[in-house]
C-alpha cells in the first residue's frame, strides 16, 4: 500500500476518502497492480528471504538451532494472504 500511495496520485486521493465503496476498493486494487506494487513485494520479499538465509549461515548454528531457524524463515517467507 505505501509503494502504490508513493506512486499515484489517484490511489493518494482515493485513500482520503472517508469511506470507500466495494467499487472504490477495486479502483485501488487496480490501481496498485498498475503501479507495480505487488512486484516490488515480491522483489523485497525475495531480497528478506535470501538476506535471512546468509544471515543463518554466517551464524554457523547448530544443526538443532539451524533446524528451528529454517522453519521460522520458511513459515514467515512462505506464508500466504
């Protein structure tokens, strides 16, 4: 939401509205996919992603503590809404 307010100036306006319609929120869902807002997401989900995995390895864990760690990235990484 913040990258597509960042780059509209509809979806700006649009957001401050008081209320919004069902038809208003579908505005803003397009207007967000226009502007590339689920991409640059998924762009900065994969940057956290690979981030939190060198992260781990620099680390040097154990192999129990490696164990846990990969399945919290994993939970928080491949979660979806």
């Amino acid at each position: 939401m913040l990258y597509g307010l960042a780059h509209s100036e509809d979806l700006r306006k649009l957001y401050a509205q008081a209320t919004l319609s069902d038809a208003d929120v579908q505005t803003a869902i397009a207007i967000l996919e226009d502007v590339g807002a689920k991409d640059f997401a998924l762009e900065q989900e994969r940057y956290f992603f690979d981030s939190s995995l060198a992260a781990l390895d620099d680390a040097h864990p154990t192999d129990s503590g490696r164990e846990t760690l990969m399945a919290l990235i994993n939970r928080l990484f491949k979660r979806s809404y």
